[in-house]
C-alpha cells in the first residue's frame, strides 16, 4: 500500500475512534476502530472490515439523533 498524500509505504495498524456526521454535525462516535495508518503523514485508511462496521453503527446512531416535532 502506498499513501496517497505523503507516498510513504510504511503503515501501523492502530484503533481509532471516529466520529459519525449528520448534516455537518457529529451525532455520534465509533470507538476502537482498526485502521491502517501512515507512520510519516498520519493519514489513515480503512479496510472493508472498518467500513462494514462504520455503516452498522452510523444506522444505528443516525435514527437516535433524529428528532421529529410534535
């Protein structure tokens, strides 16, 4: 793997946590999740693994954080 911004190829695998957006606002954080991250830039990647639980738990949050009006 290569990074795209810096071109390193040296990469650690680290847990992270991320935040989940609705209409520019964060509404919820993902915890411990595993990303590849670049050890000269920073930058981080996931792999399929970390999207398939991103979106399990991004409809899981979204519902909660939506209010309706009386």
């Amino acid at each position: 793997m290569t990074c795209v911004y810096c071109g390193s190829q040296r990469f650690e695998r680290r847990s992270v946590d991320l935040p989940i957006y609705r209409d520019g606002k964060i509404v919820g954080i993902v915890r411990d999740i595993e990303v590849d991250v670049c050890v000269q830039c920073n930058e981080f990647y996931l792999d399929e693994n970390a999207i398939e639980r991103m979106e399990k738990e991004k409809e899981r949050i979204i519902p909660r954080a939506t209010t309706v009006a009386p």
